[in-house]
C-alpha cells in the first residue's frame, strides 16, 4: 500500500512517501525564520508552509519514483495545531485527494506520534504505554491490543518542550534552546544544583515551577557565577526534567501494570532522557531522532492503521485545534 502524507502543524513542512510500511522519501523542512522573534509565528509559519508544500510534493515524488495518481491513499495531519499551518497542508491533500479520486484520511497529530515508534519497531507489541514529550505536549496514552488509544494523563501547565526551551531563554540561548541546553548540560555536573521536582496526582506532569525557580537562580546570582558555573546548572536544571518525566511514567506504569514503555516526540531526541529509561525499563523504546520531531511518516503510518478500520475523512471536513479525546471532535 502506497501513501502520500503530509505534516504542517507547526513549524516543519513534511511530506513522505512509504510503501508497505517503508519510508521511500521523508522530506522535512524546519523553519528557521521563527528564530528571529523568539518563537514561532502562526502567520509566518503559514506562508512558509504555503511556500514549501509544493516543492516539497515534488522532491517526494523524485525521491521515491511514486507519482501521486500511483498512491492508494493520502493523509495530512487535521489537528491538533497551529490552526493556519495546519489548513495548508490538510487543504493542499485533500485538493490532491479530490482530483485524483483517491481516499483521504485526515490524522491526529498526537496519534501520530505515537505511530513514529512502529517507522523503527512495526512488530511491537501491545499494549503500549506512550509518553509523548514534545515542546508543546507531555501526555500519557495506553494502546491497547486492538491499537484503539486511550488518553491517560498530561501536563497542567507547561510541557518538558517547553521547559527546555523556556530554561534555555532565561539562559541567555537562542531560540529554540533547548537542544543547546542538553548539549552543555552534558558536561556539567547533573547534581551540583538541585532544582525542584513537582509533586503531582497519578499521570500528571508541572514544568512551571521548575522554570520559575530557574529564573529565579540566575535573578540572585551574578552574572559571572552563572557563566562559571553554566555546564552545571544546564545539567541539574535538565536533570530535574528528565527525573520527571521518569518518575511519572514509572508510577504510571505500576498503576496500569504495563511494561512496555515508548516514548516519543521531540524530547525523546535527548540523550539524558534515553540513559536514564533504559536504566530503570527493561523494556523501553525510543524511534529514531529523525522521526523524534513532527514529520510526514508517522502520519502516514497512523492513516494505513485507520484506512485497515475502513476509516475515511470527509473532504467537507476541517481541521482542529484540540485533541479529540479532551475536546469534542470525533473523526467522520
């Protein structure tokens, strides 16, 4: 089964190509322009999507030697998103869709996630208990045997993303800083500070305190120890997230008694975090950093999972900006 897929919920253009379950293209832009302001833009994200959905359509096509009239299916991510990013490319698949009378199927952005663990492990077996740490999510989800998911739990305020990122900025880092953050942190000393880890109910996460303690420390301290000492407080301050994060999921999974632990999204990506569940779960699973951030592939493999439940998305329908099981949408 051919499938053309499509990513535009935030700040990367992907488009993918696979074929039975294998990548034959991935083409994946970052945004760069977002870096002059701090963040990301909606409206620049938007005209920088409508300027790269087409050649990246064509790069795809090169790539894998698949014209989009030899696709069986097409799918782009409905939501949730920036609600202007997100319109480009659901918008441009669904116009394909119709006039080369081929199924479409629009896909949850957070689902797909989930589906990046199976572009490196397909036979993985369920059920599966995900943590997805991105720079704008930090949920729980079970998938059960039949692959039908669950939302567990997630953050009350700030997601493990977002606390990087922002920590990073109180740092004195360009946006996004957060990878900048990981790679000094990984020469300092991981307990040299100790910053504060949230106490929360069962399948919930609090990264807003902890940045705000950081803000603090450096408020109270000069300038020339905070240099002196950055390596250190880049590592106790990454620390504090990744215990965290693995704190949670542990309990998590000793309450639902499940094992087998994936984690996914762009935070998966940081070394810290890999080292220390690996070193607390016999079973844990990370896909590749290429498919840590949003991409192409991973909608796609969710679209052949629903298109296999004979799901199909409406051409009438539009995108969302919640996720359907704390909001009200229901897929068509």
């Amino acid at each position: 089964m051919k499938v053309l897929a499509f990513e535009t919920s935030c700040d990367e253009t992907s488009c993918a190509i696979i074929s039975d379950g294998k990548v034959l293209a991935n083409v994946t832009t970052t945004h760069i322009l977002h870096r002059d302001y701090g963040g990301v833009i909606p409206e620049i994200a938007s005209r920088v999507h409508t300027a790269l959905i087409l050649p990246s359509l064509k790069t795809a096509v090169e790539i894998s030697k698949i014209n989009v009239e030899d696709v069986d299916l097409i799918s782009a991510t409905q939501g949730p998103g920036l609600i202007g990013a997100l319109l480009v490319g659901f918008t441009f698949a669904k116009s394909l869709a119709y006039f080369y009378k081929k199924p479409f199927i629009g896909v949850d952005h957070l689902e797909a996630h989930l589906y990046s663990i199976f572009l490196d492990f397909p036979d993985l077996k369920k059920p599966i208990l995900f943590l997805l740490a991105s720079g704008g999510h930090t949920e729980f989800f079970l998938m059960e045997e039949n692959e039908e998911i669950k939302y567990v739990g997630g953050t009350l305020d700030d997601a493990a993303g977002e606390a990087f990122d922002k920590g990073a900025k109180i740092l004195g880092f360009p946006y996004p800083g957060g990878s900048k953050l990981a790679e000094i942190g990984s020469k300092g000393d991981p307990f040299k500070f100790n910053f504060p880890r949230a106490k929360t109910p069962p399948f919930t996460f609090s990264f807003s305190g902890l940045k705000t303690s950081l803000l603090y420390f450096v408020k109270k301290r000069p300038k020339k120890f905070i240099i002196e000492n950055l390596p250190h407080i880049c590592a106790s301050y990454q620390e504090a997230i990744v215990d965290m994060l693995l704190e949670k999921t542990i309990e998590a999974s000793n309450i639902l008694k499940i094992k087998r632990i994936a984690v996914v999204g762009g935070v998966s990506a940081n070394e810290r975090l890999r080292e220390k569940f690996k070193e607390n779960f016999e079973e844990v699973y990370f896909p590749s950093k290429i498919y840590t951030t949003d991409n192409a592939c991973m909608v796609a493999l969710r679209a052949i999972s629903l298109f296999k439940r004979g799901i199909r998305t409406s051409l009438y329908s539009s995108c969302y900006t919640v996720y359907p099981l704390k909001g009200e949408f229901e897929r068509e």
